[in-house]
C-alpha cells in the first residue's frame, strides 16, 4: 500500500475515532498486539489461540520505537503526510493502526456528556439480513482494559477463560462476562487510573436472563450470538451515576429506531396473489412469528427463504439452500455469506424501492439462478 492509500484512509477517518484508535494502540498490552503486524515480524510466532499467534519481544520492542513517531491527531497526520514527512516504516504501522477490517465512526454523546460514543458499522445487506431474521434484540454491557481493546477491536469479543490470554479471571466459569450494570462493566474496563474505562453495548438474539450467575453479572458460553453496537468511553463521573438500566434502555429504543417500519399487511398479500398468478407452479409456506417472517419457496428444485419484514418499504432478504446445490451452481451465484447462511444478492438488493414488488424479486432470481444453472 502507497502513502497515497494511507492518505484515503486518514481522510476517511473521524478526528475523534483517529485519536482513540491511536490511544488505544498505544496503551496496548505488549502481550497483547494481535494480529502482530506482519511488516515488523522478524521471527515466526506460534499459534496461541485460534487465530492468534505469539511474536517476539525484539519484534514489539522495535514496532513501539516507530509507534512514538505516529501523529497523535488526524490533523498532524494530514499535516505530515501532505509534507512527505513521514517514514516507511511509521506509513506501515499507521496503516495497520488505521486500515482496520471493522467500521466505526464516532456517534456523539447522546446519552450523557461524559459518555462518547463509538458505533460499530457493518455491511448495508448483513444488517438487512439482520433486522429481517431477528425482530427481538436483548443489550449487555462488556467492559475489558484498555490494553486489550486494540486487540479485540481486531479480533472481535471472545472468550479467553483459562487461555493465557485471560486477564479477569472466571470466578463463575468460563465464558463472555457481561452485565446488565454500567458500574460493574466500567471496573472490567478501567486501566487503574480511575478517569476513563471502555465499555461495549452488545446485541443479543435471545433473552440473557438464563445466563445470570450473580447480581448484574451474567457469563455467555460460546453458542450465543451477539454483536458488538458501541464502544463507550466512560467517565468515571457517568459510571457513579445511577442510570444503568436506563442506559441499556435508551440503545435499546436507539436501535428499534432503525428496524421500526413495520410490513404493510394489505400489500404484501396483494404481491404474493400476484406472484401466484405469474408462477403456476410457485410452491411456497408462510412462516410469521413475532420473531420471524418469511416466506419459504422453491424455484428450479432450489429451495430458498425470503425475509420479507419491512416489506415493502425495505427489500426482502432471498436466502439460498445451498446443501444440495452442484459446487459449480453455487459458484455461479451471487452469493454473499452472512451468519452461516448465503444470502442471494440480486439487482434490487441494492437498487431497491417501495414501488418494487415480489414478482422482481423472484424475476430476478429466476434469472440469476437459470444462468448459474446454465454454467
């Protein structure tokens, strides 16, 4: 990568998020900077953990001594790179610091002045898929040093109970610590200092209450999925501050905003009769619930599942079984990957509007799936 990609990246990059990414790469642990940038690695690591592997204190020694000639704000560091002032080795570490794999912006302070806000951004069609598959959403609180949060920023939350990795202890067994208490999460996440802690607001797909295990302390095995919303740098001032409950509330309701569109009963019905007429031999099952709605079908002797909430203010979601599909069709197809399902990305997935019906959908998939079938 040129320092002209390290530019676009500086660029795109909110002054705020810029400063904390920097802090917290920083203040990272020496034992904890993973993945270990590959362009300061001298000696191959061993495996840790899944994914994770060991490098050398010669390595992090030296990578550190170029980290110190980083611009500590976005504004320097447009400065230095207009000025060409910037060596090779400080370009790599600042792309490996910037050029990360998550999306995040900063959000504001919307809840409290002494609560900044940082919000996980993902893929437009991985949250559609999201907000259609699950219609209820439960919210915790994980709190984790500073030291650790460039490294889980990378590799995401997981559960390091008993590994060499683990920095908490697991007083009530392995698993994620989270809980329900800002207070409890915000003494995970300090470094000592007592000024400022980082605290994620995570999303969960099913009630938390079963993994309770003490007073506002809950530990999540491996089988629950969730997702990380917010990163919170909290002040100590807003963890002393009784509103915890309150405050998982008000990202609750803040996230319902964004999936509240409710499906037009009376249209939906009025597309799928006009569906039926225009496929004959259109077979398909209506599954609602409160947490789902979709609609299965099978087109060519291909089964697939259509997400349809919100319709048709937004696009419903086309799922592909792909278990009994030949290699080379499932090749053929647009295909993208989300949550161990293969969502089907047609021309109206990302070009979609409400004066859209059913019938594209399933023109266009007819059409996508007849070529692929056809390779």
């Amino acid at each position: 990568m040129s320092i002209d990609t390290l530019k676009k990246i500086i660029e795109g990059v909110d002054e705020r998020l810029y400063e904390m990414l920097f802090d917290l790469s920083a203040s990272a642990s020496p034992s904890r900077y993973f993945p270990f940038p590959a362009h300061f690695r001298t000696t191959e690591g061993k495996e840790i953990i899944p994914g994770i592997e060991s490098y050398s204190d010669e390595d992090h020694k030296n990578m550190m001594c170029v980290h110190k000639k980083v611009p500590a704000t976005k504004a320097d560091a447009v400065k230095a790179l207009t000025e060409s002032k910037l060596d090779s080795d400080t370009i790599q570490i600042m792309l490996y610091i910037f050029n990360v794999k998550f999306a995040m912006s900063y959000y504001g302070s919307t809840y409290s002045a002494d609560i900044e806000e940082y919000e996980y951004r993902y893929d437009p069609i991985v949250e559609l898929y999201r907000n259609k598959k699950y219609r209820e959403r439960w919210y915790l609180f994980h709190g984790s040093s500073p030291s650790n949060w460039h490294s889980i920023l990378r590799n995401g939350i997981r559960n390091m109970s008993h590994s060499s990795l683990m920095t908490a202890g697991a007083a009530y067994g392995p698993g994620i610590y989270s809980s329900d208490a800002l207070n409890v999460s915000y003494a995970y996440g300090t470094d000592g200092s007592g000024f400022a802690s980082y605290v994620a607001v995570i999303e969960l797909r099913e009630p938390y209450e079963s993994y309770r295990k003490a007073a506002n302390i809950y530990v999540l095995p491996d089988t629950v999925s969730f997702v990380p919303r917010y990163l919170l740098k909290v002040s100590h001032r807003a963890a002393s501050a009784n509103f915890s409950g309150k405050i998982l509330s008000f990202y609750s309701e803040l996230r319902k905003k964004t999936m509240a569109t409710p499906t037009v009963r009376k249209r939906f019905q009025r597309d799928l009769d006009e569906l039926y007429l225009h496929y004959q031999a259109f077979e398909y099952a209506l599954f609602e619930s409160k947490e789902e709605e979709a609609l299965h079908a099978t087109i060519q002797h291909m089964n697939i599942k259509i997400y349809y909430a919100s319709y048709p203010a937004e696009v419903p979601i086309v799922v592909v079984d792909t278990k009994s599909l030949d290699k080379t069709i499932v090749a053929a197809l647009p295909l993208m990957e989300v949550e161990n399902e293969n969502v089907l990305i047609l021309p109206c997935t990302r070009g979609w509007s409400p004066l859209d019906t059913l019938k594209k959908v399933l023109d266009e998939c007819v059409e996508v799936i007849v070529s692929a079938i056809a390779t």
